[in-house]
C-alpha cells in the first residue's frame, strides 16, 4: 500500500503543477453538457495523473475519462477515483480553493486519499494503513517522498462542544440545510464556515469545524478522497438515504445527499 500511496500523492503534485500553469495565464472556459464548467486545467491534469495511475493496472474513474457503463465496472474489486481538478468554479474565480483528489476503493470502501491544494501547496493524506491522516504543507512539489512521509504531521477531528461549526454558506444554503441547522441551533451555538471543493472534509478531519451536511448533488470523485481521509480520523461520511457511510463504484456515480461528521 505504501507503493500505491507514493504514486497517488506523486500524481497529485504533478497534476497540481498542470493545473498552475494554466492558472498563471489567461484561459478560457468550457461548459460541458451538464453545464458544469471546464478549463484547460482539468484536461492537463487529468492526462498527467493518468501517467502515473495506469501503469498500476488498477482501474480508474475518473471526472475528466469516458464513464463507462456499469456492466464493464462491476467486476471491479478495486479502482482509482480521481478527480483532477475539484473546484472548476473556485478555480475560474481564482480563489485558491480547488484540489486535486485521487482516491483508492476496495469494494466500495475508500482506503486511501490524497488531496492537494496547489495554490495553498497544501497536501492532505491517509497513511498507507488508512488508521490516520496527515497534513504537510509544501515549500515546493519537488519536495521528496522520503521528506513527506517524514515531516507530514497527523491531523486530528474536534469534538463538538457548546459551539458547532457547520461547514456551508449563509448565502447558498438550499432549504434541507436550512433546516438541518436549525435543528442544531435548537441545542447549540452555530457558526458556518465557508470553503471550496473537498477541502470542505479536510475542515472536518483537521478539526475545523464540526459537520458538513451536503443537500446537493455530488458525484464519487467529488467525495471519495475525502471520504478516505475523514475515515482515517475516526469521522463519518453518511448516506442520507441509507444510513451508511456512501459507497463508491456505485451503478450510478451520482452521490445521495450526505452528512460528514466528527466522531
């Protein structure tokens, strides 16, 4: 597992060097045929990260390749899920919230994450026995496996106190996060804390706030990497709809509505 943690968290440097190239310049902006935006970026990573997944011979999904039906993915005991570069939308503004995401599923479970931030040069990820999480921030991508694995610290969730940090926005909250705050407010003191892409997990498992309750569509790139890195800490990632924690390689790649929570 160490082998395949090297190479995601390689890829997920590499892919962040891409996506700063194009970020440092002018670009335009795609729109794809579900009205999501998409940049020169996504692609540049996408097909760098590509170049280190494949020779692993471990399926991938990924964003940015051909979805293929599930009848050719079933089969499938073990994938890649990436997601080369979360937060088209942050990225257009030029706001430095956006991430690169490779994740590792075993029947469905996330087993290893890696997420980093390029702009923050932020790196989070789970260690090769997915019992914990850790946290480097970078001087350079060039940085050496050797000085990640040795200077990276362990991040931990917070408990929740008399004051409960809600990981959302007062100006985009959609009625069933409305009301699942209210819920909260009934019995604690609330704060809403605002952040891009999956660096909304990376909130909870570092222990910056406390819930992040997402009533709106997701898909398994967008959530698997932080999914591994929040149940690496001991927090939960739970299906709404099922009660479980979400499942990934999934007939559909469509996500049900979601609570991440601190243990």
């Amino acid at each position: 597992m160490t082998q395949l943690l090297s190479i995601a968290i390689q890829a997920a440097l590499e892919g962040g060097m891409e996506i700063l190239k194009i970020y440092n310049s002018q670009f335009s902006v795609e729109t794809k045929d579900d009205n999501s935006p998409l940049t020169q970026a996504d692609k540049d990573a996408n097909a760098r990260i590509m170049e280190f997944l494949k020779p692993t011979s471990i399926p991938i999904i990924s964003e940015e390749n051909k979805q293929l039906d599930y009848a050719q993915r079933k089969g499938w005991n073990r994938c890649w899920i990436v997601d080369p570069l979360d937060g088209t939308k942050e990225f257009i503004k030029r706001n430095g919230e956006f991430t690169v995401n490779i994740a590792l599923v075993d029947d469905g479970v996330p087993i290893l994450g890696v997420i980093y931030v390029p702009v923050a040069k932020d790196l989070y990820f789970t260690s090769e026995d997915g019992q914990s999480s850790k946290k480097i921030t970078l001087a350079s991508e060039d940085t050496s496996l050797e000085e990640i694995f040795k200077r990276a610290k362990n991040i931990y969730p917070a408990k929740i106190d008399s004051l409960v940090k809600v990981v959302g926005s007062r100006s985009h909250l959609n009625q069933a996060t409305s009301d699942f705050i209210a819920e909260i407010e009934k019995n604690n003191n609330v704060e809403i804390v605002s952040k891009g892409s999956s660096l909304k997990f990376c909130l909870i498992a570092e222990g910056l706030a406390h819930i992040y309750p997402r009533y709106a569509p997701t898909m398994e790139w967008d959530t698997a990497a932080g999914h591994a890195i929040c149940k690496a800490v001991g927090a939960e990632v739970i299906d709404q709809s099922t009660g479980k924690p979400l499942k990934y390689n999934k007939p559909n790649l469509l996500n049900n509505y979601f609570v991440a929570k601190t243990p």
